[in-house]
C-alpha cells in the first residue's frame, strides 16, 4: 500500500484509539529496590530505597475500581527489580484471578529454575528480560560480574516455554554498538523469537554519562541495522516505541509510532501516583491511588496525554512532521514542556 | 459499538491485526491469555484423606506443583485440548505410599471461550 495513504490511515487510527482511551496496559511500580546498580537506570533504582514496596492490597484495591476491563488487559508487573519481592506469585494469582492478565520485566538474575517454575504456576503470560551485550557490555552496564551468567540462564528458561510470550530488550550504547550483529546471532542460537531495542533515554544515573548516548551518525547505523535484520526474518527484532523516525517508520517496527501512554498505557506507581508509562516525569502524574478512584482517574483526567497539541513548541513548533509524531514519545518531555529532550527525527535528517 | 467497527476497519487497512498489538517503550510484549487453570484434590482411595506433598505436573514434567495440606493443587498452564497430568508421589513414606498415576484431560471448546478457563479434578490414589 501506498505510504502516504498508510500513514493517514494510520493518523485516523491513531485519533480514535485516542478518543476511545481504552485501558489496555497497566504498569504496576511494585517496587523500587533493586539489586543490580545499572549505570543507566533512569528510575535510579538502588538496593536502597527510600520507598517501600507497595503491598498488594492497595495495589488490588485500585486495581478493582476497573469495571469491565477489555479483553487484552494486562497487567505489567514492573520495579526496580520485581522478583525481588517474596510474595511476586501471590501478586500474579491475584491479578489473574480477576480474569486480567499480567506479565513481568526483570534483570534475570533472580529467575532461576524455581523462579520459573513459580511464576508459570501463578499464571504469568509474557516477559521481558534485558540483554545490554555480551558478557563483557552487558556485566560492564549492569555494574555485575554475574548478571550476563545470570540472565543466559533466565533466557534458556524463557524460551524453553510456549506459553510464555517472551522478548529480549537491549539499550544500546556505544559499548555495546559494535557487537549488535554478535548479540543478534547468540539471540537466534539460544531460541529467542523477538528482540527490542532501545537508546538510552538521558534521564536518572544515566544522564551524566556520554558513553550511553549515540551520536547521530550511530543512531541511523542502528536504524539500517534494525531495518536489514527485518527483512532477514530470522528474528522478530524492532525499534522500541520510544519515538518518531521518519523515514524509517513503518520499517523498523511492526507499525508507525504511536506513543500510547495515557491513550492504552496507565500506571500506579510506587508512591501511588497514578501516571502513564514510569518512565514518564513524574510530575505528569493524574492522580494517587490513596486519595482517588483509579479508573475514575483514567476516564475523565490524562488531558495533556490524549490532546498533545501542548508538545507544539520548542523545535516541535516549525516541524513538517509534526502531524505524525506528535512531540516525539512522551517520557521525552518534562514538566516545564518547553522543548522535547530529543528528536529522533532531527538525528535522521541531519545525518 | 458503531465506534468499534470504525476503530477495527481502521486499523485493519493500515496495519492488519498488529493495529491492536502493543507493548509499551519499557513493557513486555501483550500476553494473549493462552492459559488453563487446573485446580484439583488429591485423596487416598482407601481412607478418603487429603494427600499433602503430591507432585501435580504436566506435558513434561518440567512444570509441576505440590499438594497443600489440605490436598489441594492449583496452577496456570498452556492452553491444549488435550493436557497429560502426572500425579506422583515423590516423599516417600511420610504420608504412606501411593501408586503413581497419569491422565489425560480433554478440554471442551465452549470452557475455552470463558474469559478465565478451568478445570477441576478430583484424584484419588490407590496405597501401594
């Protein structure tokens, strides 16, 4: 089909899911200790954390204000480090005996066999692991000598089960930039199916440090490299939807981007917050589950998600592909909303 | 529901069915609930009493879970039509002995199109 009929077809799609805002995705920030110290967390996660983690009472008690959840609810169980809490299987029982769904996103180096076997019995359905490189990129940005040992391990028990709908995710930095095609081949030999990749966003620990960002030239590489492997079949690999790429949209994901947060994607957050995507600035928050109904929340707040006409400004003002992206995904903005923290776009076009 | 076919039409021409597919920047990938629960009892047939320390597992073996005090098991698994269920007793003589035993349980479609499929068993193990 015709790119450009694509593309506005694809906008027409995009402002009714937005009129219609239907709750299909909802992180839970279970808690925010963690045991690893990655050099880029944007959460600045420690072992350490000033919050406790959230019992799962208060999450079910919010939870439950959502009458008549669609079909593809789902809800994604997220820290800090969630398998770090003892009653991660009670959680999941919980969830799925609403007749919701849920799945987890770890660092692996808790999911062991045992693990594994647990979380199946309570019910989980998909799963992401994060893969940063091979031994030496990965230990080096998750700040552990054990966690490439440890996730290797994770990602054999991942595969090993259908049921799971499971994918890797991997930040790519300039550590890591060079062995891409490596970590795609190991990825193919250990019987993963599908592969995320991300850039590291400049916010938490990680932005202080220039080794995380690429340059422009190395984020178009990593475009042509994303865009080849698809065509390859041999692994489901894509972008994130972390923002808009111009001519490379509708090459390196499944579909155009459409940042979904506060449109499909909720969040209740460790303090309670009720927010979109926790990556999010957390002064965008709607709402507290402590103070208010969460899906009252959902339906009649989240404003600046669902009209983004705000994001017009800064070098968004004068942009022709303004149409499509939208201010870029929305985690990349921050509160004062006085310009996007980075353009994809402009990365693309000026290289 | 008018909203509905329109939102469906939509995203069908432009993208096929992946229109409705999504995982969020830092999410997983959207569980399509493929699941079964099995719930059970597990009793001796000689004296009716809950055996505790059953091991209940299925396919192949490699996922399995244990009988509670009361008996009782409980797990999610893959959706089949047909599920191999192995009932071992695996503690030796701490609750007496039993002999082993597997089944096959054949799923009706219509528990399938239930937003929460299961079934419930009843197992009774003869005394070696």
């Amino acid at each position: 089909m015709n790119k450009l009929l694509k593309q506005a077809l694809f906008r027409e799609f995009k402002k009714n899911e937005t009129k219609l805002h239907e709750l299909n995705y909802l992180f839970w920030e279970c808690t925010t200790r963690c045991n690893l110290n990655c050099r880029h967390c944007g959460s600045d996660c420690s072992k350490d954390s000033q919050y406790k983690d959230m019992p799962l009472d208060h999450f079910l008690k919010a939870l439950d204000t959502i009458n008549n959840s669609s079909d593809n609810f789902t809800v994604v169980i997220t820290g800090g480090e969630p398998l770090l809490r003892k009653d991660i299987e009670l959680c999941g029982r919980e969830i799925r005996k609403r007749g919701m769904r849920w799945s987890l996103v770890s660092n692996g180096y808790l999911y062991d066999e045992q693990k594994h076997i647990s979380l199946l019995n309570a019910g989980l359905g998909a799963l992401t692991l994060s893969l940063d490189g091979l031994t030496d990129s990965h230990n080096w940005l998750r700040n552990n000598d054990n966690s490439f040992k440890r996730v290797d391990k994770a990602i054999g028990l991942a595969v090993s089960t259908s049921r799971l709908n499971f994918d890797v995710v991997t930040c790519v930095n300039n550590r890591n930039f060079y062995e891409l095609e490596e970590v795609r081949k190991y990825l193919i030999q250990k019987g993963v199916k599908a592969w995320r990749l991300f850039t590291i966003v400049p916010i938490g620990r990680a932005k202080v440090d220039a080794e995380m960002f690429l340059t422009d030239s190395r984020f178009k590489k990593l475009m042509d490299f994303i865009n080849e492997s698809r065509k390859r079949n041999e692994i489901d690999i894509k972008f994130s939807c972390e923002g808009y790429v111009g001519k490379y949209e509708f090459k390196v994901r499944d579909s155009g981007f459409f940042c979904r947060a506060g449109i499909n994607i909720g969040s209740i957050l460790i303090d309670g917050s009720i927010s979109a995507c926790p990556n999010i600035d957390r002064t965008f928050a709607q709402g507290n589950i402590y103070k208010d109904n969460f899906f009252n929340i959902w339906q009649t707040k989240y404003i600046l998600f669902r009209d983004r006409s705000w994001t017009k400004t800064g070098q968004c003002a004068d942009c022709k592909q303004y149409k499509d992206c939208q201010g870029n995904g929305f985690h990349y903005w921050h509160s004062q909303k006085k310009n996007v923290l980075v353009c994809h776009h402009q990365k693309i076009k000026y290289e | 529901m008018k909203k509905d076919w329109k939102r469906k039409i939509v995203g069908w021409l432009c993208l096929s069915s992946i229109a409705f597919v999504f995982q969020a920047c830092y999410g997983t990938p959207q569980d399509f609930g493929n699941d079964l629960l099995i719930e059970g009892l597990v009793k001796s047939k000689k004296t009716g009493f809950p055996i505790k320390g059953i091991k209940v597992s299925v396919g192949d073996k490699m996922q399995y879970t244990l009988t509670d005090e009361n008996g009782q098991f409980s797990f999610y698994t893959a959706r089949m039509n047909n599920t191999q269920i192995y009932i071992e007793d695996i503690d030796s003589t701490e609750n007496s002995l039993f002999i082993n035993k597997d089944t096959l349980i054949t799923i009706k479609d219509s528990i399938f199109n239930t937003k929460l499929p299961k079934v419930y068993l009843n197992i009774e193990l003869e005394p070696k």
